[in-house]
C-alpha cells in the first residue's frame, strides 16, 4: 500500500474532482434555467479619477458575471439598521456554489485587477460584488454592493467556492452608474 504524500500542484489540477467541475458548472446551470437561482452576482472593479480610491469620480474598470450564477444564502438576514443620516442596511450574506473551475482566489478577493494579478487592489481601485435579481422582479432591478467579509473558501467535496459578504450602504443607481450622492 502507498504511503500517503500531498499532492503537488500539477498532480491536484489532474485531479477527478478537478477534471470534472466543469461539468458540474453545466448541472448547476440547469438550476438557472428552472428559475431556482434568481440572483445574479458580479465581480466590480471601480477605478477613481483622483490619486487615490475613493478620490474623485469613479469609473467601471472591469465587471465580470459569476457563472453559473451561484447560490446566495440569508439575503434576508441584512436589515435595515436605524442611524442618525436614516436607515442603512447592514449585515452579511453567504453565497455558495461558485465555479471552482471559473474562478480563483485571487479573482474572487479583487486580486485580479482588472487584467492581472496583484498582491493587493493598487490605488486608485476598488473592489466589490454586486448581488442583481435576475429580471423577475422590478424593472431595473436593484443593484446592491457587497464587500468581501471572509477569506474565499473553496468547498472540495462540493467543487465550489464560497464567500462571506457584507453589505455596503452606498449601492448603485438601478442603471448602473454611481448614485450623485456618491
């Protein structure tokens, strides 16, 4: 009997659980297709015109749709918290059944900004998930920001990521463009 030994990284990516998560992806999809997951989620990258983030105007640098779209949990646990300027939304979600194969840890936590890797998000970026019904509802939908709140974790036995969010209170106009106030 073999002795047991990790795996080193060109063995895990030829691994059965790894070979078969695209097809995964295409059974997930299926439940997009029966209406079952009515959220759409997006990886933002913000660019802003001063010298650093949240300087300025900010532009979109890069948007990309998590597909198929993935399972988003306790949406219903983010209330609206009474404070001093009015009622805010706070809280967290959980999304899960992202595409192990589609996606990585660093495009998940922001890294991949816009067309590269980094370390960290560079100034003058900003990074956030937007979490978009999916038509069925008001026209345009609302569209709510989301900040990382956990280390992405990737679920092996699941073939899938998940992650924490927490919810941004300045969210964009239903058209997509920053809000004035903002």
């Amino acid at each position: 009997m073999p002795r047991p030994k990790d795996l080193k990284p060109f063995e895990a990516r030829r691994t059965l659980a790894h070979r078969l998560s695209p097809r995964v992806d295409r059974i997930r999809q299926i439940a997009t297709k029966l209406g079952i997951r009515p959220y759409e989620c997006y990886l933002v990258w913000q660019k802003w015109n001063g010298s650093e983030r949240g300087e300025g105007t900010p532009t979109e640098a890069r948007r990309i749709q998590i597909l198929p779209n993935p399972k988003v949990e306790d949406i219903a646990a983010v209330s609206l918290g009474l404070f001093g300027i009015g009622m805010i939304p706070v809280g967290s979600i959980r999304v899960t059944r992202i595409s192990a194969s589609r996606f990585t840890q660093d495009m998940l936590t922001g890294k991949w900004v816009p067309t590269q890797h980094e370390n960290v998000i560079p100034e003058p970026y900003s990074f956030f998930y937007e979490i978009v019904e999916d038509g069925r509802g008001d026209d345009p939908p609302v569209r709510a920001k989301y900040r990382l709140l956990s280390t992405p974790f990737r679920r092996a036995g699941q073939v899938d990521w998940t992650i924490l969010l927490e919810k941004i209170s300045e969210d964009l106009g239903r058209d997509g463009l920053p809000k004035p106030d903002c």
